[in-house]
C-alpha cells in the first residue's frame, strides 16, 4: 500500500469496510428461515400450481397476493437458480441495498463529518424495537421488506433533495414489494431508525454542535419516537424515569454482549 496516498479517498474506503464488515458479523446469515419460508413458499405456489393451490395455506388467499416479490422469485427459480443460493444472494444484497440507501439519506440529513456514528450506530446496533420488540429494519433473511425499506430511505434522501417524481417512483416501488400495512410499517420503522440517528449523534457530539438547531431536532425526533414507541428497552432507565447514565448514551443491549 501507498502510505503517501490521498487520506480523503482511504478514510471513507476504510470507514465503509468497517460498516459493513460489522454489518455481516452481526446480522449473520442463518439459511432460509423465519419470513423467508413463507415467501419461497409462495414462490413453489407459483412454479406448482397443481400441488399446492389446494394447499391449506394458500387455499383461502396469502400475503403473496399483496406482493410483486413471489413473482420475482419464481422467475428467478425458473432461471436456474438454486434457492439456498439465490436467498443468501438475496440477503446479502438486502443489507448492502439498506445500508447504501442509509448512507444517502444521512448526508442529506446530518452535516458532513457528522455522519460516521449515526452510521455505524443504524447498522451495528440491535434493530428490534417496539412493544416485545416485534418491529425490526435490516433483517437478515430474504423478505422484501428490506428492499421495501432501502426504498423508502432513498425517498427520504430524495425528497429532502426536492427530487419529488423520483421519489414517488422509489414509494412506488416500495408499495409493489411490500404493500400491505406498508405506511403503518414505514412510521414505525423510521421511529427506529430515527432512534439510532439520536444514539449515534449523542455519541459523536453532535448535539453540541455550534448550531442550536441541530441540538433541538435531535431532541425533537426523540420526543417524537418517544410518543409513538416508547424508549428503546435497552437504554438504562432508573425509578425516577430518567436515563441513568450521565450522558443518557445506550448501552451494549444483552443480546450483543456474547459477540464482543
């Protein structure tokens, strides 16, 4: 390696590595399981309609009939392609796709230099969230929701740009992937993902940043996320309601501490 080269083109080279080697080594691939059964079920539906038509599960109507995604996937089997390879494929590209369209929306968001930690804090920290944390961003399993959310953030990124039609097409496409419950699904991820902007921004000091608005909408989001899910269950909270730590930063939830 050149030790003389450019920092500006191996610091952001270096700070992405970082990201998503993290990203893969915490949300570890596990084979086709959870909502991914469903869909490749959906998808042999599709490819034998003669066997499993009459099948119990499909014989009264599917969350396949509310999405292009089954189709896609027949398509794909119907190519050749294997399925264990084309799900892991899937998911892979799943995570890089949300992760790419995370890294847009926070340059359009957050000031430059300010960016690394919320970053870092969307893709590292536990996506579970809500009530019994049954809401979740960034799975790894082959569903279209994380395609579905890709798209929404580059909406996000896209209308804060005022590029209004291109945005309408990514909502769209957002919609045909995964339609049904899509808008209540959309809120209650971007209170999620707005949480881990605050934790990453109280990390990096950006609540101290020279500009006093940059110190109230971060607390305002919070307030917001606050109002629809409640604090995330893994900050530490005392009896009196307040955060016990001095700084109110999260802290390393229990489902992580066996990987560090």
């Amino acid at each position: 390696m050149n030790v003389h080269a450019d920092r500006s083109v191996l610091t952001p080279v270096a700070g992405a590595a970082l990201g998503l080697g993290l990203l893969f080594m915490i949300q570890a691939y596990f084979g086709i399981d959870h909502d991914s059964v469903l869909y490749l079920g959906e998808a042999l539906r599709l490819r034998l309609p003669d066997i499993l038509d009459h099948d119990l599960f499909f014989a009264h109507g599917s969350q396949g009939r509310y999405t292009v995604f089954p189709h896609l996937i027949a398509a794909l089997l119907g190519g050749g392609f294997d399925a264990s390879t084309l799900f892991m494929a899937g998911t892979a590209l799943g995570l890089l796709a949300f992760a790419g369209g995370s890294w847009y929306a926070l340059r359009a968001l957050l000031p430059e230099g300010r960016r690394w930690l919320p970053w870092l804090a969307l893709l590292c920290l536990p996506t579970a969230y809500g009530a019994y944390r049954i809401f979740g961003y960034g799975e790894p399993f082959f569903t279209p929701r994380v395609y579905a959310e890709s798209l929404c953030l580059l909406a996000l990124a896209l209308l804060t740009r005022q590029r209004l039609w291109s945005a309408a097409v990514c909502l769209l496409a957002a919609g045909l992937l995964h339609r049904c419950r899509r808008s209540a699904q959309c809120s209650c991820s971007g209170c999620g993902w707005c949480w881990r902007i605050a934790a990453g921004c109280m990390r990096c000091g950006w609540c101290r940043f020279r500009s006093r608005w940059g110190c109230w909408g971060s607390r305002l989001s919070m307030g917001c996320c606050m109002r629809w899910t409640g604090p995330p269950t893994n900050w530490p909270i005392s009896s009196a309601g307040t955060c016990s730590s001095a700084a109110g930063a999260p802290r390393i939830s229990r489902p992580w501490h066996s990987i560090f």
